[in-house]
C-alpha cells in the first residue's frame, strides 16, 4: 500500500513538474533513446551471445520461447564487472537476439544539479514505456550510479532511488519489458532492495579468457590489414591477459592508427605496431618505461659529453700503461743483480 501511494505522489508531482519545464523552456529532451539493434554487428553479436554466461543463455532461451505460465518469464538482468569486459555490448546483443528494440540510458545523465531533478528524469523516460506496454528491453547504463546517493540525504538525488524501486516493481508487471542494468560494483557492493529485486538474476562478466580473446581480436583483424605470423599471434594473447573487451578493442585501433602514420593509406598493421602500443601499457617503474622518460635528457648526454668522456678515459688508460712500463723499466737491474 506505501509504494502505491508513493507511486502515485511521484507521478502527480511529475505532473506538475513537466508543465512548469514545458512553460520555461519547452517541451522535454529525452535522455535515452529507442534503438531497433539491425545497426548492431551482426557476427559481433553472435559472438558475445555465444561466449555469454550459461545463465545469459538460458535466460535468452526462456524469452525466445516463452513459457504459457507468463510468471516464469524473465523481467529483470543484473549485469556486473569491471569497467570495459562488454556489458553493455551484452545487453544490447540479448535485445537483438530476442527480437526487441531496446532503450538505453546512461543513468549519470539522469542526474544533475537540481534537487529531487532525478526523480522526474527517470519517471519522464521510463514511465512512457511502461504505458504502452509493447515489447522491448529497457537498458540503464551504470544503474547504481541512481543508488549511491539514497543514503545521503543532503543529496540532490536522494530519493532517487525510492523511484527506481518502484519503476522496477511495475516493469515486473509487464512479461514482455525486460529490464537489464549495468553496473561496475560488485555484488556485496549492492543495496538490499538491488538485490532483492533481480535475485538470481545477477551475473557476474569476467574478462575474456585466452580462447574469447583470440576470437575478439581475429574479428577486428577481419576489418583491416594485419600481417603478423601465428608466433606473434599468440604473444599478442599472452600480453593480453586480464584486458577488457574495451581495451583489446582500443590496442587493435591504435595499433592501426599507427601503421597509418608509418605508412600513410597503404598500411599493414604488423609486430612493429602492436609493440608501440603494448609499450605504452608497461608498469612505469619497468626499465624500458624508465629509459623513454629519460631518454631526451640522456641523448645530448651522448651526443656531447660522452665523446669527451671516452677521450678522456683513452688518455687515463694510456697514461696508466706509460707510467706501468716506467716501474717495470726501473725494476729490471734489480731482478738481474739478483740472478
């Protein structure tokens, strides 16, 4: 009964709120947007589908063949992990996969400066939606960032959260919305009422495994032109280890832009460029990191110093060698006087 009457204080208070915005500065901007997910690469897809959790597959299973009992259908995803292993490429893949356009929001944009501005923002983008009822898959990128604020409460957007629980409570009416959430925090990190809510279906994303990697970047190879040797392939996966999707991405693109550099429109992208890249990703306390910040400083060194050193050194050495020969000239009389 409290969440109804909570529900319904919001959404006159949204009322309100949209008429006086549409009188000041016109009718609202949305935040999200509707996306019908053919843009999406289609192989790429396929892929992030297949090296997808089993609890992803088996989710995607039930919405593409829902069952008659609508309560076993599911409504609500948890995505969570590290920034960069792909959950937001994930969700927006198991929107396609199912055959629903999907709605993606960055929640961070749902805040700003004014109080209780959140509240309206989220009620003004979801609420829509909800009334119409009509398939689809309603995706907010880092969900929590809604939530951090709701135990501050001289927050701008403390309530904020009090209206997420609510919107998630009504998309669970509605068998043909799916709701799916992002977030960076890890499951211990997460509000009871989070929990509560999307319960086991919570999944965890990890960073590609050896196998996942070779396939995400054999893909973005396919774009382009690699000329490396299998040797250096498997280097490429060593050096890789524990990277996001979003960081293999990122070496694979500036790897490229500097075959261009070298070779301005008719590049390979081969070993010399990988390199430059992965040597950027070196600890900056390893030796090679080291030598390139001082290497400026050290090349006039060589240029003028060091010549000079060397002479220097070759008259020591040749004095030392005189000066030898002189004690050992001085000692001869001695040694035969002795015989």
């Amino acid at each position: 009964m409290l969440y109804l009457i909570l529900l319904f204080l919001l959404n006159i208070s949204l009322t309100f709120f949209a008429a006086d915005q549409d009188k000041l500065i016109g009718p609202h901007q949305l935040i999200g947007h509707f996306d019908s997910g053919k843009m999406l690469d289609e192989n790429l897809c396929a892929q992030v589908i297949k090296n997808a959790p089993e609890d992803i597959k088996q989710l995607i299973t039930n919405l593409k063949h829902p069952s008659t009992n609508k309560q076993i259908i599911p409504r609500r995803l948890l995505l969570l992990g590290p920034p960069g292993v792909g959950k937001t490429t994930l969700a927006k893949a198991i929107a396609r996969e199912i055959g629903r356009p999907y709605y993606f929001i960055e929640a961070p944009f749902l805040l700003d400066e004014y109080k209780n501005s959140g509240i309206q923002n989220l009620l003004r983008e979801i609420k829509p939606i909800l009334e119409r009822g009509e398939p689809c898959v309603i995706i907010i990128d880092e969900l929590t960032e809604l939530t951090d604020q709701y135990n501050k409460e001289k927050a701008q957007d403390s309530n904020v959260a009090a209206a997420l629980w609510l919107l998630l409570d009504q998309c669970a009416m509605h068998p043909d919305i799916l709701f799916v959430g992002t977030s960076n925090k890890k499951e211990d990190d997460l509000p009871p009422q989070i929990k509560s809510r999307f319960e086991e279906n919570i999944v965890h994303i990890d960073p590609p495994n050896k196998k996942d990697r070779a396939e995400i970047l054999r893909h973005h190879f396919k774009h382009d032109r690699v000329n490396i040797n299998e040797k250096y392939f498997n280097y490429l996966l060593k050096k890789t280890a524990g990277k996001s999707v979003r960081t293999l991405e990122k070496l694979f693109i500036k790897a490229a832009q500097h075959a261009n550099r070298r070779l301005p429109g008719n590049y390979y992208i081969t070993a010399q460029d990988f390199d430059a890249v992965l040597q950027q990703w070196q600890s900056p306390y390893h030796p090679k990191a080291i030598y390139e910040k001082i290497k400026r400083y050290i090349q006039p060194f060589n240029t003028n110093v060091l010549p000079i050193l060397n002479y220097l050194t070759t008259l020591t050495s040749l004095g030392i060698s005189i000066y030898s020969l002189q004690q050992s000239n001085q000692s001869m009389p001695l040694l035969q006087g002795a015989t």
